[in-house]
C-alpha cells in the first residue's frame, strides 16, 4: 500500500490540473494532498478519475492532436503550413516512423497515464466505505476509461502490453491478438452493466461515462474488429436504451449552444476555452488567409479568435463526391470574403475548408468550446445497418437506417432494389461514412475496415503508401524501455 501511496501522491503534484469534462466536472489544482484520504471517499476516488477522463481526450493542438493526424492519412483533407506541418507531412505522404515527433509518443504516453489511474482506483477502492452502488459505478467507470485507453492505442498500433495492474513488471511484452480482444469486449460490456444510462442519476456530470457510451464503445470495437453479429446486437442494444436520437439539424449539431441538449452525442472529447490546449483548436487552421466572412455572412471573424499560419484543406474529390442538396456539404465552404472585402474562391485547388465545428463565439484566441463527439448515435445506425449487409447481404433495414441518416441531410431515400450484392451496399455504406463522418477521425479506421487506407492513398500519388502502414510504429522510446515489446513489423 505504501508504494500506491507514493505513486498517488506523485500523481496528484505532478498532473497538478485536474481535467474538467464540462462546468460540472470542475477543474482542481493540489499543492498538498494526504494521499491516504483519496479513497475514502467517493469524491476521492472521482479526483483520480477525473484525471483518468484527461488523458482519453482526443483535443488538444497543432499535429499532435489525434482528431487531426489521423485524418491526414485519408482522402478526406491535408494541411500545410505553421507549426503542426512538420507533423502533417509525415501523415500525408506516409514518412511516418517510430522516432517522429509528438504524436506517437504523446498519444501512448497519455494513454498509458490514463490506464496507471484507472488500475488505481481499481487496486484501492474494494477496501473504501464507499456504499456498494457508488462503488459499482465508479469501478466500472475506470473499466470503461482503461478499455476507451486500450482500444485507441489498438486501433493505432495493435496489439499493446496490457497493464492491468500497477503492479504489474515494467517490461511486458504485447498482448496476443485474442487476449486483446477478449480483454476489450469483457471490459465494455461489463463496464455497461453498472454504469448509468443518461439522465439517470441526478448530479452526474455531462461528459461522464455512461451505459450508452459502453455499448457504443463496444459497437465500435465490434464494428473495427469485424465482428458483424455482434456489432448488429451492440447497436441494437445502443438504440432499445431510447435515449438517443439524430439531432434535427445537421448544420447546427456541432454548435457550443446545442451539444449539451442534443441527444444524438453519446460519449465526447470536451473541450472548455479555459483549458489552453485542451479545447478545440481546428477552427484556426481552417480559416483560410485573411477571412473575414462567410459570403453569405453567417460567420464573421472577431478579434477574440485566432487564424493560424497553419491550413487545413480538403480534396476537391471528397467535396465533389457528394450528392447535390446533401446538407452535410453546407459545412464545407468554397469561397469566402477576406479582409479587403474581396470574394476568394477555394474549390478546384485542394483547398475547401470544413467549417462544422462552427466557431465558438465566446472563444479565447485558439480556444474553441466545440466538443469533439467521438461516438454519437448516427454513427451507431451506420454500423448496424453496414453489420446486418455483412451478414445478410442488402436487406430492407440497413437501407431503412441509411436512410434516416440521408433524410436529416435532405436526401432522397435509397431503395433496396439500387442495389445488388452485399459489396454494392458495402460501398455505398462506406461513402455515407465519408460524408456524415468527415473531420470526426473516423476515417481512417473506416477505410481500414474496408481494406482502402493503402490504395486510395496510392491513387493521391502517396508512393510510400506500403501495406504494413495501416498500423502506426510503437512509439521508438517505448521500445528502448521495454526490449519485450516487439515493433510493428515494417517499422
């Protein structure tokens, strides 16, 4: 006890802030802490969590932010300029290896921290006084947040030594692919059993872990890891909770105003302008140059924002695969007016910028309050519908899913008859994605899934584009600590 005690209180001085999920989850600074006091307490036991819910933020700036490096790998968008370029152009053109800079190292690292608080809680609080039901709940909130942890860290470089002790040595080597996937579906679906569904308990903060953020979670798992069953069930349990619902309007979902409110957000990467660089920071790099306004004057710059030297662009190919009168395309601008008063047009040069995340007006210099939503429930209805053709080929309800995501973007239904055989239906599921999902970081998992991450990148003229890249290199200082842990083949 007395080395966890030590290893808490290290915690406590050196994370020194505490992240705060939303206004609810409140930022705390210790100076001194009796570490012994921690886990008498279930307001103890949330301090460590709520550092735990920190580190599996997915915000935070320039290239080491995952939301963004992830999708400079797809054939949604790139970047050029300011300080994250170094970063970008290893992801655009494939260069990446296990010594680049920042984002491998800072990913793992924060995850890995994020996993050390979880198996403290879990390793101290049987012996709280905790009542039984707060107990419950707050082990399977730090199940839920290790799982969240080691699913991320899967999806980038696969199999990763599981920690699931403090105790455990300092050198372990990677877990095996079924001890990974058993782990990751044993933790989210038991982590469901006991944590709340939204709106149920009283006092429970927005942006905590709920029952609908586990299944959501293990949907996700099951949907990556092609467990197609299973990923219908996950999704099906998702939606019979009956709490989510699409948001009415896709142009207004990602506003500061309406994300608390809205019940199509299932789990979220919040973001809060006071946390410096853990709020969301996209919007300065999609300002083109010298913006002043939208043409049709919906969104002005104003002098609490910030227009970074830095460009986040998109292909002309992704903008122009959509379906004329797709809503979803509104988000996405073509021209602008600059501070002269002159109209700059961007389509047809790589360089239309996505503006969903629509600036925060009561945003600090870089800080937008925009939360990230990592699972909301559009998501869950695409990957039963793309589930349920994995299983049995196209059928009337996959096309009855698709077609509530199309009709909230003013589209057309689809009929089962366009479409043929399962690897039609298949397509066409995987373009919907592209368009409802787009700076979201969900792309490259999608085109993974679907066997495209190398050869659409080979189609842009990415010659480094090789096979073994769909996995990212375990972080080269990772290796260099713990000679057991073997690196990605190709790396």
């Amino acid at each position: 006890m007395k080395k966890n005690r030590i290893t808490i209180l290290l915690i406590i001085l050196f994370s020194g802030v505490l992240f705060s999920c939303e206004d609810q989850l409140q930022e705390e600074t210790f100076s001194q802490l009796d570490p012994s006091a921690l886990f008498t307490s279930a307001n103890g036991i949330e301090r460590v969590l709520y550092a735990a819910y920190s580190d599996v933020q997915i915000i935070g700036n320039l290239g080491n932010n995952t939301a963004f490096f992830e999708e400079w790998t797809t054939d949604v968008g790139w970047e050029t300029g300011g300080g994250a370029n170094r970063n970008a152009v290893l992801m655009i053109n494939f260069t990446w290896d296990a010594s680049s800079p920042g984002q491998f190292t800072n990913e793992w690292n924060r995850r890995y921290t994020a996993i050390r608080n979880c198996n403290l809680v879990l390793e101290n609080i049987d012996g709280s006084p905790v009542d039984d039901d707060v107990k419950s709940r707050l082990i399977a909130e730090a199940r839920f947040l290790r799982a969240a942890s080691y699913y991320t860290l899967y999806t980038f470089h696969g199999t990763v030594p599981l920690r699931k002790s403090n105790a455990d040595p300092l050198e372990l080597p990677r877990a095996s692919e079924e001890e990974m996937l058993t782990f990751l579906e044993t933790e989210f679906k038991e982590a469901a059993l006991d944590l709340p569904k939204k709106g149920e308990l009283n006092g429970y903060a927005y942006g905590r872990a709920t029952k609908g953020a586990a299944l959501g979670y293990l949907t996700k798992f099951y949907l990556n890891t092609k467990q197609w069953q299973k990923c219908a069930d996950a999704a099906k349990q998702v939606m019979d909770l009956g709490i989510y619902e699409l948001w009415p309007d896709y142009t207004t979902l990602f506003t500061v105003d309406n994300e608390e409110k809205n019940d199509e957000y299932i789990w979220v990467s919040a973001a809060k302008t006071t946390r410096g660089g853990w709020a969301n920071q996209y919007m300065c790099g999609a300002f083109p140059p010298n913006f002043k306004s939208t043409v049709d004057g919906s969104i002005v710059f104003t002098p609490n924002m910030r227009n970074w030297a830095r460009q986040d662009r998109l292909y002309d190919s992704f903008y122009n695969s959509f379906e004329e009168g797709d809503t979803r395309r509104d988000l996405i601008i073509t021209e602008y007016i600059n501070n002269k008063g002159n109209t700059i047009s961007l389509l047809n040069n790589n360089n239309t910028r996505a503006f969903k995340f629509t600036p925060d007006p009561n945003a600090i210099n870089n800080d937008h309050g925009n939360d990230i939503p990592v699972i909301r429930y559009a998501d869950i209805l695409l990957a039963r519908a793309e589930a349920l053709n994995e299983v049995n080929g196209p059928n009337q309800e996959s096309i009855d899913l698709i077609n509530d995501v199309r009709e909230r973007a003013g589209l057309e239904d689809l009929n089962l008859s366009d479409f043929n055989t399962k690897a039609e239906l298949r397509s066409h599921i995987l373009d919907e994605r592209g368009w409802e999902f787009y700076t979201e970081r969900k792309r490259r998992q999608d085109l993974i899934r679907h066997g495209e991450l190398i050869s659409r990148a080979k189609a842009r003229g990415v010659t480094n584009a090789e096979d073994y890249r769909v996995l990212f290199p375990i972080p080269q200082n990772e290796i260099n600590a713990n000679p057991m842990c073997e690196q990605n083949p190709g790396y």
